[in-house]
C-alpha cells in the first residue's frame, strides 16, 4: 500500500508539474502575442515605415499563435482565462487562437463579455477576426446580430467586407446606426440591398461618413451620386477626393479650381492621384503652407516621380525600442559645451524624406515640365495606365493614402476588383499584387495610357 500511495502521489506530482509547465508556456506565449500587436499597430501608424516592415512582426505572430494552439484546449481556456478586458493585445491573441481552433464556444462566451465601448478592446477583437476567422465559421458569426446582442453588429460587417465574404445573413443593423465601416463593407461586398440605405444617409453627414459612403456607391457603378458632391467642392475638402477618383477631364476643372482657392489636405490627394500637370503649380504652393506640406510633397512625388529628397532630424517622440533598434545609424553632433567649456555630445538620427521646399521643386518642374503634357495624366513621371497604378500598391516608398486610394482607383476606373487592403497581411499583400499584375497583363492593350478612365471606359 505505501508504495502505491507513493507512485499516485509521484504522478499526481508529474501531473501538476506538466499543468504548470505549460501555464507558463500559455503566459510566455500570450505575453510575446499582446507586445508584438502593440508593435504591429505602431508600425502601420509611423508615416516613416513602409508596409514591408512589419513583415517580421507578423511572422513572429503567427509562429508564436500556432505554437500556442498545439498546447492543447487546457491551454486555450487558461489564454481565455489570461484575455483581461484590460489588454487588447491578449484579447487579440485570444480571438485569433480561438479562431485557428475554430472554436466557436469560447469566442462566443468571450465576445458576449467584452466591453464593447472601449475603442481599443474593439479594434483588438475585430482586428483579430479580419486575420484569422476561417469561412467555417462565417454564420456562426451570424449569432452575434440577433436582437439583444451587445457585439456591434456594423463592426461583423466590417470583417465580412475585408474578407469578402458578403453582408447576407447579418441582422439588426439600422440606417440611423449606419457607421463608416459598414459603409465601407457594402462598396468591398457590392451588397446592392443596401444602396437605398447609403443614398438616403449621404448628403449631409460628416466628412469620414461621406467620404467612404460615396466611394462605396463609385466601387459599385453608382456614379450618378456626383452630380450633388460637385456642388460641395467649393465648401468641403472631403468630396474632392472622390471626384478625383472619378472625374473626367471636364469635371478635373472644376476640382483643380476649388483646391487652388482653398487647399486641403484630400484635394491635394486628389490632384497627386489624378496627375494632370496642370495642377503641379497648386500642389508647389501646398508646400508653403506647414500643415499642407507633407501631402503636397508626397502628391507631386506621386505624379512626376523626382526623387527629390531631404534629410531632417526624427521627431523626439520615437518610441524608446525604436532608437535603440537605430542607434547605429545616429549620426553624433556637438551639442552645448558644459560649465568646463568640455564639448558634449548628443545623437541625432536624421531621416530622408520627400523634400517639401518650394524652390527645389519650382527649379525642376521648370527643367523638366516639357515632358508634360496638358490634358494627359501621370503617376510617377510617365503617362498613367493600371501597370503604373499596380506599381503605387507595390512601391515600399508608398504612403498609405496613395496605396489605399490607388486601389479605389484600380476598381472605379478600370473595373479591376481584386481583393486588397493595405492592411492586409504582408505575406497577403504580395499575392493580391501578384493577382492584380496577371490581371494587368491580360488587359494591359484595353487601355491607353495617360487616358481618363471611368468603369473601364473611355472618359
């Protein structure tokens, strides 16, 4: 007897040793997950990093989140149990291992407890959806729009949109709570049974609402909307961008009049995305102006292509891991001397970006304006055409604007519906251009280049 008490109490020992074994692995792994998705956003929201970046990061991410799913369901309950309300980043973790498991009871039990009026839990949850929810269990989702339910119904159809998978089947959404999302997610579906709905809601709302319900009514043909924007070109900023989206040379007058009298930041973009070179005079004065300067530089750099660059000290608010990621290429300057008269010395990092000098692009546009021509448009200094559009998505230099807008343009002008989103995946992005290239080279003799386009016809 004393030695079968002994032998159960050497396994009860194993057992409990195994179980905290990989308590810990769960801990190690979801403390990895939450830091790298605070990492990822800050990447895609740093204006300096291109969208090849955080290639790494979500490498890393998915090797850590698969290792986490192999651990076994005890492991996946104890990350549910470790997926605070406090965390978006282990909540993100949570939902997307959930997901890889495919086990919809958990993420249900889950996403019927969060707050959902906190922005940063939402965007970490949905987020995790967009990435990683498989098509299995696309109408199990469908639970969540039932009257009752707190899961923000408009968020779902953001993720059906971003995975295209349709709006069919999600309930309890309702004109006056219509979102930008949602807006966005029926133009990404072409979910017809909602054009009435964004028609109604268009004329008068804010600018982040009307600007994604008028692109998603131009992504679905509906281009009779522009008759009402061209009288608001005058008074708001925000309907310039999707008549540059759209126009033809006729209507590209009445824009470039409305951005030379009062510039703003989407009519600048509109002018950089349209690339007529009437309007590079308008664009050069955008550079004189401090809040205007960054987009104007990148819309001219956008049309012409000049590789004119300047180098300027990195803002100080750099996140601490990232200048120490940098601080080989620092450059070492003399700073202020000590009450010793000793020489003290600080580091800069510099960084290169599009010079914004009035006079450096005045001097080239007068060197070089005679390879531009009026009424014809252009993107990076040659006669615009998709190769030149497919070129914006897959160039590391990019901003987001001009890549997100490029494929609205892709889509309206040329018919050219292919899935992709600049916050895909990288690995993700790479094969939406790849698929857009074969689209291009099997339509490439339909269109002339520097031609205006609208719904793959001549304008």
């Amino acid at each position: 007897m004393p030695r079968q008490k002994t032998a159960r109490s050497d396994r009860s020992r194993v057992q409990l040793s195994r179980e905290r074994f990989s308590r810990s692995l769960v801990e190690q792994h979801l403390e990895e997950l939450s830091w790298l998705y605070d990492q990822r956003i800050y990447l895609l929201e740093d204006g300096q990093r291109s969208w090849l970046d955080v290639a790494g990061n979500e490498q890393r991410f998915s090797n850590h989140l698969r290792s986490l799913s192999l651990l076994g369901d005890k492991a996946t309950r104890h990350c549910l149990e470790l997926a605070s309300n406090e965390d978006p980043g282990s909540v993100h973790a949570a939902v997307g291992l959930l997901c890889i498991r495919e086990n919809f009871g958990l993420l249900d039990r889950l996403f019927r407890a969060l707050d959902w009026n906190d922005e940063d839990l939402a965007r970490a949850a949905f987020g995790a959806l967009k990435h990683t929810c498989p098509e299995s269990l696309k109408t199990s989702l469908q639970a969540w729009t039932v009257p009752g339910c707190r899961v923000p119904a408009s968020e779902l159809a953001v993720v059906c949109g971003y995975r295209r998978w349709g709006l069919n089947g999600l309930r309890g959404l309702k004109e006056r709570s219509i979102t930008p999302g949602f807006a966005w997610a029926v133009g990404r579906c072409a979910a017809t049974g909602y054009y009435d709905i964004l028609r109604r809601i268009s004329a008068d709302q804010d600018a982040i609402l009307g600007l994604e319900v008028a692109i998603a009514l131009l992504r679905c043909g509906q281009s009779d909307q522009l008759s009402g924007l061209i009288d608001k070109l005058s008074k708001e900023d925000w309907p310039r961008l999707v008549v540059g989206l759209c126009c033809d040379p006729r209507l590209y007058e009445k824009l470039i009049d409305s951005v030379s009298a009062d510039p703003g930041l989407e009519g600048l973009r509109a002018l950089g995305l349209v690339g007529e070179p009437r309007a590079v005079d308008c664009l050069i004065e955008g550079l004189t102006r401090l809040e205007l300067a960054g987009t104007a530089a990148e819309a001219l750099h956008l049309m012409t292509g000049a590789d004119l660059k300047e180098e300027v000290p990195v803002p100080q608010e750099l996140d601490e891991e990232v200048e120490e990621e940098n601080k080989d290429d620092q450059e070492i300057v003399p700073t202020q001397a000590t009450s010793h008269d000793e020489p003290v010395e600080q580091s800069i990092e510099m960084w290169e970006r599009i010079s914004r000098d009035p006079r450096v692009w005045q001097g080239w546009w007068k060197a070089n304006q005679r390879h531009f021509h009026s009424g014809l448009r252009y993107r990076y200094g040659v006669s615009c055409s998709p190769a030149e559009l497919v070129r914006t998505l897959e160039d590391p230099d990019s901003p987001v604007w001009a890549r997100r807008y490029t494929y609205e343009e892709l889509v309206i002008r040329y018919r050219a519906d292919l899935a992709f989103e600049t916050d895909y995946l990288v690995t993700e992005q790479h094969t939406a251009i790849s698929n857009y290239r074969r689209w291009h080279r099997a339509h490439h003799q339909t269109f002339a280049p520097g031609k205006w386009y609208l719904y793959g016809k001549p304008v």
